[in-house]
C-alpha cells in the first residue's frame, strides 16, 4: 500500500456551517468493552464492544465575537483532516478554556463530550 500521508495545515474545524479558526483538535473515539468471561474462552479475557462516544478538544486563537460557544449546549462539530477524511458527531460542550500570555495571542480551548449516533471510524 502507498503511503498518503497528511500534513496538520489540511485540517479544519467545522461546527454547524460554519468554519472556525482553530490551530489544533483532537478527539478521542472510544468503545465501552464489556467483559463476557465464558467457561469457553479457555482461560482468556473475552470482551465485546459495548457503547461507543467520544470527547473532543480544539484549541487555537480566539477570535473575539465570532465564536459565541456555551457550555451545556450541544454542537454539530466536524473535524477534518483533510478535504475528503472528516469525523462529524454531535457533542456538548463541557468546558471553555481561555488563556492569555502577554508574549503572545489570547487563547481559548474547548472540550466537548459526544451526544447521540456518529461513525466512530475514519477511512
């Protein structure tokens, strides 16, 4: 198989229609696995996938009046690794973090926990 590999500056953050001007995400997709210890796994731990979520983080400058976020309120957010490979889930946002450095620009980061159906995969 050829290598395709990507470079971080094709990715975007897109929540609702309308595409934010983070420098950074990252989300964690993950399955709940349920132990199913059986007189048949011959000694083995045996599990199943059980429900599956998601937490998600972006970060990068704040862009003061343009990015009107409330904790406790759920978004639609896509995450893009490029044009083609994009992960879209619902999710509620349950922190915002701004910061500031007086050495550089004022930041802010928000976390966000996935509420409801998604494809938990990328291609």
């Amino acid at each position: 198989m050829a290598q395709n590999l990507l470079a971080g500056k094709t990715g975007s953050v897109t929540i609702g229609a309308t595409t934010f001007s983070f420098g950074k995400w990252e989300v964690e997709v993950h399955s709940k696995m349920v132990p199913v210890p059986n007189f048949n796994g011959a000694g083995a731990e045996q599990y199943v996938a059980g429900l599956y979520g998601g937490k998600l983080t972006v970060s990068g400058p704040y862009d003061m009046g343009n990015m009107p976020f409330t904790v406790g309120t759920q978004y639609t957010w896509s995450l893009a690794l490029n044009a083609s490979v994009v992960l879209s889930l619902p999710a509620i946002v349950d922190s915002i973090k701004p910061s500031v450095d007086v050495e550089g620009a004022a930041m802010i980061t928000i976390t966000a926990q996935s509420n409801g159906t998604f494809t938990p995969s990328i291609t």
